[in-house]
C-alpha cells in the first residue's frame, strides 16, 4: 500500500520539531515535496522527513557531546595553556564530526573582535586534515608554502609557522590543536613540539574526566527526574496505587486516590497489615474475600501479576464502592523480589452508565413497540377501505408519522452505539460546505415538520474546500435543522463563516424559538438529555442527536456549541479546522 503524502505541520509534528525547522530543509533543498493538492499545498513523503529527523539527531547529539559544562571548560582550556607552553601567538581547538563538518571552534590570541559563531569555520581539511595522532605533531615552518595549505576561513589571523595534533577522535567527533605564529615570528622548535605532545596527552586525560563526569551526572539527573515524574504521575493518578516493600511488607507510597477511597492518609510505613484493617473487599457475587486471596497479598506471595478483577470495596462506614483490581510484582536488578504494587480503579460511574443504558433500551424497546402496532393497526384499517377517500389520508399520513419516528430512534441508536463501539470513523475527502447545507436544507423542507418552512442558508461565495467527511457532517445539520423545524416556530436561517487565523469553517443554525435555558446549555449535548418544558411541538426525541453532533463534530478536531441571541432565539454552532493535516 503507497505510503500517504502528509503536510509539512503534520512532519514537524510527527518528529517533534518546529514547522519553520522544515521549512528551512525545504528551502535548501534538503526536503522535496512528492505532490501538492488542490488547493496548492505542497504534502512530503514520510520517509523522507524521517531521514532528515535522523540527521538533525545525529548533529544535535555532537553539539550535546562538546556542549556539557565540564566539556566545554577543559577544551576551552587547552589554547591557553598551549600558548603558554610555547609562546606562540594563535592556540586554537577545532571540534568537527566523523564526517568533517565543523562544530566547534576554541581559541586564544585571535582577540575579542572576532566573533567566530557568525564565521564559517576551520573546515579540517587541508593541513588540518593532515594532524595524525598525539605521538605524531605536525610542523610546518611557512603554512603558505605547503601543498594543503587550504582549509582555513578568511576571518582567520595571518599566519606563517604552524604546529598541529590531533587531540581526540572518539564518540563520532574529532578535536585538532594548532599552534600558529604570525608572518614576523619565527618557527617553532623540537621542544615546542615535545611540550605540545605531553599536553596533548594531559588533554585526553582530561577529556575522558570529563566525559565520565557529565555522563554521570546526566545519569543522576535522569534518575532523579525519572523517579519524581513517577512520584507526580502516581499522585496525580485517576486510579487508585499503593506500592509496598516486599522485605517489610510496609507502605512505600500511594496515590491520592488511593487516600481518598480508603478514606485514610496511608502514611509511608504503615504496614500492610494494619491497611488490610482498613477496608474490606468482596467479590462481584458478595462473598467477602480473605486476606490472603487479596491481589497484594497474591502478588507478594505467588510473584505473578493478578487479573483485572471486578470488586466492592466496603469502607469502615460499610459504604461501599465498585473497583476493578489488579495487582503485580516489582523485580530488583538482582531479579529478587523488591515490592509490589496494586492498582484500582473506581467504576461507580460505568455502572451508572450501564444502568442508564438498561433503562434507555427498555423506553426504546417499548417506543418501538407501539409505532410497530399502530402500522399494523392502520394497515387493517386499510383493508376494510374501498378506495383511499379521506379517511384513508388520515390513515397513510399516521402510517407515515409513526414510520419517520420509528426510523429516527433506529438511526440514533445505531449511530450511538457504533460510536461507542469506535467503529464509526471519519472517512475525510475535499468537500464544499455549500453542497453540504444545500443538500441537508432539501431533506428538511422535505420532512413532515419542514414542509412550508422557510430554511435559508448565507454562504460566502470564497469558502474555501475542506477535507472532512461530508456525509457525517450532513447528519449533524440534519440534526440541527430537525430540532430546529420540530421544537421552534418560524424561519431558520444557516450561516457559514471561514476564519483565516484559525483556519476553520464555522457553521450556526440559528432558530426563532424560545432559546435554551442557562442552566441546561451545559448539558443540552449530554447523551439521552432532553427538555421537558412543554415546548416540544412534536414527539419527543431519544435525546441522542445533540451527542451524535458533538461526537462527529469531535472527531473531526472541531468544536460544537450553542448560545441564545438578543431577540431570545438559538443559535447552535460548530467549526471544524478546514484542512487537519495543516493544524
């Protein structure tokens, strides 16, 4: 299967650098775009930004070598003490990659005026290629005479004698130590060289002083961070952790939550068996489970990490809470057995849910019912008519009522239930708003309610396209327009708006009813909410639509929402970002 295109906010994202970083690569070239859309963005293959990600790696990684304190302070050491050894007028470290590309430079003697980080540098090629190792100095009496004398910036100091070693060439980084005097002095001699030799090898010392140390600090730091995130993430946890030592069988720590469904401060050192003393666990069925089946005392004793288990955990009050526990042992180095954990979780709210969902399914199977024998009814009737008079109008246009209700709630719940499922996705493609509003205003001029109503749209002729699933978006204005036309008098009127900051569509459906009331606006997109003022001008609906639109509207990245205008009506809303990938 070819790989799909992607943006280029989308790749910064995905490699987790700024988009402007990319837009530089794409501008020297170092990134080419593979397509471009309609609408005339560029999209780049993933692999390749990829490839480029690995090779900012790689060159943040030297940068990181040569960039710690203790590093930095040694190598910046070196030209000082080099042209004190020797007398020379230049001293000066070059720091370059495996690959030659220059890093680094630290020097002495060049004065204050030059400003190398605005220069190009030593590129370590030429003479500077040529410093072997630190047994092997390179010296040159005329620099300008020599066959490589190339390499060197135009910033540089004018320079005749020169004396070179290389001083490190490991961790993918190579750092050269020159000497140079200027055109008036002299060359150096055999003991500079010797001196410059001994130095170089006090440097190497240094050099892997300080690598260990910066390596062991970062060490130390990591541990550190390492183990306050997990402090912080344990505290702030929505579920319930206690961790005890496996030696003591004493409390090494505990989340919030964990405080607040045992009710109690589970101070450090409280010892596992007095917070068995605290709460009690039962089983699902009701039994109550011992001490010794408890999923801790598991894990401690069998050294196995627990199935997730449904139980009731009864507090000293005998109020009681649903949890579902587990439990799992935690490992020292040595591969013995250092503590253990247990993790629970409060699911009072899913049994709420799944017991508003038994009651829910129980009204539906029950509104479905009485349409099913009102259309079997109706039907009878039919068959005792001659012809379809006036009374049989009557009849038909029930059957039709009752058959449009029916097809409501099945389509709601249906909807519903795959969104829970996470079956339903978002199937994007370019699309237009305006075919989109036309297309859901036909459907409700020709539902029952919608007949004879005057439903208007205002679309600017310079909406952009967008990528979005119009048939998910359709339903969500079918819903909109079918509160709209059901549940409030006269016109409707659909207004579409681009924000070019944001980069988003806004569509409101506004209405000339009464308005939502201020304390229910909040909850007005809950699932199986539903107004009871008396307002509803037909049959009450399932009170699934609104969440269906807030989920659709979600998936899509966008937001939804509704507030009441001056003259007291309602305007319902959402905006979705026109193209995700850009976001």
């Amino acid at each position: 299967m070819p790989e799909r295109p992607i943006s280029l906010r989308k790749a910064a994202q995905i490699i987790g650098v700024h988009h402007s970083t990319l837009a530089r690569a794409v501008e020297r070239g170092e990134i080419k775009p593979i397509s471009t859309t309609p609408g005339g963005w560029h999209r780049y293959s993933r692999r390749d930004v990829e490839r480029y990600s690995r090779t900012l790696e790689a060159t943040e990684a030297a940068r990181t070598r040569i960039a710690a304190p203790t590093v930095d302070h040694a190598l910046g050491e070196i030209p000082r003490l080099a042209r004190e050894l020797t007398g020379a007028d230049y001293a000066a470290v070059t720091v370059q990659e495996a690959s030659g590309r220059p890093l680094r430079i630290y020097h002495d003697g060049f004065g204050p005026d030059i400003d190398w980080k605005s220069q190009d540098l030593p590129e370590g090629k030429g003479v500077l290629g040529k410093l072997g190792d630190a047994d092997a100095a390179l010296r040159i009496d005329d620099v300008s005479r020599h066959p490589s004398s190339y390499g060197f910036p135009d910033w540089h100091p004018p320079m005749k004698a020169l004396l070179g070693v290389q001083i490190a060439n490991t961790g993918g980084l190579k750092a050269r130590l020159y000497l140079a005097n200027s055109p008036e002095r002299d060359g150096f001699t055999l003991d500079d060289e010797q001196h410059l030799v001994k130095l170089t090898h006090f440097a190497q010392l240094a050099l892997d002083a300080a690598h260990l140390y910066e390596r062991e600090k970062v060490n130390r730091v990591l541990a550190e961070s390492t183990e306050r995130r997990l402090q912080a993430v344990m505290e702030e946890s929505a579920v319930g952790v206690v961790i005890v030592e496996a030696a003591t069988r004493q409390l090494l720590g505990s989340s919030q939550e964990a405080r607040r469904l045992f009710r109690h401060s589970l101070d450090l050192g409280t010892s596992l068996d007095d917070m068995n003393q605290l709460v009690n666990f039962y089983d699902s069925d009701g039994r109550l489970v011992t001490n010794d089946e408890l999923p801790l005392e598991s894990a401690l004793s069998k050294l196995q990490q627990t199935r997730p288990r449904e139980m009731f955990l009864e507090r000293r009050n005998r109020s009681r809470v649903p949890v579902l526990v587990t439990a799992a042992p935690i490992s020292a180095e040595d591969g013995t057995l250092d503590s253990a954990v247990l993790v629970f979780q409060d699911v009072s709210q899913i049994h709420e849910v799944d017991s508003a969902k038994s009651e829910f399914l129980s009204m539906i199977t029950h509104d479905l019912r009485s349409p099913l024998a009102t259309i079997k009814g109706m039907a009878g009737e039919l068959n005792h008519l001659s012809s379809v008079d006036r009374d049989g109008k009557v009849v038909l246009d029930a059957i039709d009522e009752e058959v449009d209700h029916m097809t409501e709630l099945v389509s709601n719940i249906l909807d519903m239930s795959r969104i829970e499922s996470g079956s339903r996705s978002v199937e994007r493609e370019i699309c237009h708003m305006a075919d989109i509003v036309q297309d859901a205003i036909r459907r409700a001029r020709n539902s029952r309610h919608g007949l004879g109503r005057a439903i208007s749209a205002s679309i600017p002729t310079d909406l952009p396209v967008m990528y979005a699933d119009p048939g998910q978006l359709g339903r969500v204005l079918d819903n909109l327009l079918s509160n709209a036309v059901k549940y409030t008098p006269g016109k409707v009127q659909i207004n579409n708006t681009y924000d070019s900051d944001s980069d988003t569509i806004r569509t409101e459906v506004i209405d000339e009813g009464e308005g939502i009331p201020s304390a229910r606006r909040a909850e007005i997109f809950d699932k199986f909410f539903r107004l009871r003022d008396g307002r509803t001008r037909g049959r009450e609906g399932s009170g699934l639509g609104l969440a269906i639109c807030k989920s659709v509207i979600g998936a899509h990245g966008g937001r939804i929402g509704v507030h009441n205008n001056p003259t007291g009506s309602a305007t319902f809303w959402f905006e979705i970002p026109r193209d995700p990938d850009q976001v």
